[in-house]
C-alpha cells in the first residue's frame, strides 16, 4: 500500500526539470558515497533517488545502480538522463516504506535529507523494516537529516530570504515561511519562487508547500538500535566532521547487525 502522507507531500518535485535546474549542481554527498562504495560489492540501492542527482555519479564510475522513488516524474526524468548517458540504471517507481527490488545489496543510501518525509513513527518503522530487509549482513546504509537546532525549527513564521539562483535568462529569488508542530515534530514550510527578468522584474510567481519529520540525535539513535543498525559514525556533513551541538546535518554511517 502506498503511504498517503508521502503522495500528499510531494509539490516540491512536480516539475522536475526545474528541480534539476535548482538542485543538480550540488554533489557534496559524492566523495563520502564513493569511499563506501569502493569498499563493497554488488548492487547499491539509491533510496528516493529522485532525477538521480547521486545516482548517475555513481552509475558513472561503473557501479551496478538500483534507483527507487514513489515520483513517477522524477523517475522518469532520471530515465531520460541516464539514457543520453548511456548508462544501464535500474529505475523503480516504489514506495520506500515497503519497496521490492528483488536483491540484497551490500549498500544502501538515502540522501538529501529524504528520511524527514516520513512522519510518523510507524512510516520511519516501516522504511527502516524495508532496508533492513534489503541489506547484506554487514552491509551498509547512509543517509542524512537536518539537526533539529533551535535556530532551524523556531523560525519567524514570515516570508524570509533563502537563495538565489538562474534558470535560463530569469533569475529565481527563493523566499520561504515555515511553521513547526512541536508535537509532532513536523515542519511545514511554504517555498515562493520569484521569477525575475533580465531587468529585475517579477514575471511569475510559483509556491509550493512541503512538510518535513524532525528526528533528535538521542530519538535516532534508539529507532537504529531497534531495527539492528549499527551506527559506524555520524558527521555534521559529508565532509566527515565530528557532529556537535552547533550541527546543520546529521549523516549517520549505520552497519546492520546479525539477528539477535
């Protein structure tokens, strides 16, 4: 069964070529997912892989790709860059809480802070059950989330500044509001892009909403334990710093364990 709260929270990807125009360039996670990479073999499974930021990268230097997304556009977008690649990817429109790809792999990765779109404890249950199933004994899972900081949840509920960026000749101003249920540790944010020309002024204007689980470090580090998974280290980036309680991220290197 398909989680509803997922297909009721994916506004921010509707476009995907316009995703891809925004977020495409960033590839801070690949030096960290290639040094885990060359130390297994076999199939890597990308988890909510999206238009396959991380993926082709990968597929790139010759490993064996599995891509999994609930977002059929996205998918397909990815598809379409992997075959002007030439590059032989496994794409399956799944949901992660219950996904089926047929193999276990000895590495598993889940990034761009996606394991905040699930958001109750049975949903971050169920696909931590899904890869757990999917992993080698020994294998390894990666994946991020944002630090639950006082700064990143208790934001003014006012439309605030966040980036800057081109699409083409327009230039985008990208402006954000939020709103945190401290309950249930969900954040609803409201995006607004501002499409300008080339002399500043705005054409068009797109909003989209997106709501996202925040999970402590304490909180993560018993829902691991619970599903027997080890956690190797966890860093304030990819980079392989330390985390601390001045934290952004939290990159979290887990190893499954053998049954109990």
């Amino acid at each position: 069964m398909t989680n509803r709260i997922q297909l009721d929270n994916l506004e921010e990807y509707n476009d995907p070529s316009a995703y891809d125009q925004e977020n495409n360039h960033y590839v801070g996670e690949l030096p960290l997912l290639l040094e885990w990479a060359g130390k297994v073999n076999g199939p890597i499974i990308d988890l909510a892989c999206g238009t396959g930021r991380l993926t082709l990268p990968l597929a790139k230097e010759g490993y064996q790709l599995i891509g999994i997304d609930v977002h059929k556009g996205m998918l397909e977008q990815a598809a379409k860059k992997a075959g002007k690649l030439n590059l032989d990817i496994q794409w399956l429109q799944q949901d992660c809480t219950n996904f089926q790809a047929g193999i276990r792999s000895p590495f598993i990765y889940m990034v761009g802070n996606s394991i905040q779109h699930f958001h109750t404890n049975e949903a971050q249950d169920q696909l931590l059950s899904s890869i757990k199933q999917h992993l080698q004994e020994d294998g390894i899972f990666i994946f991020d989330t944002r630090f639950p900081s006082a700064n990143e949840l208790l934001q003014p509920a006012t439309e605030e500044y966040w980036k800057t960026y081109m699409d083409g000749e327009n230039e985008i101003d990208v402006y954000t509001i939020s709103s945190y249920d401290a309950l249930k540790q969900i954040q609803h944010y409201t995006t607004i892009r501002k499409y300008k020309d080339h002399s500043a002024k705005i054409i068009d204007e797109k909003i989209t909403n997106i709501s996202l689980r925040y999970t402590y470090p304490l909180e993560m580090e018993r829902l691991l334990k619970e599903h027997t998974l080890e956690i190797v280290n966890v860093y304030k980036d990819w980079k392989g710093t330390s985390i601390d309680s001045d934290s952004d991220y939290m990159v979290y290197i887990c190893r499954k364990l053998p049954p109990r």
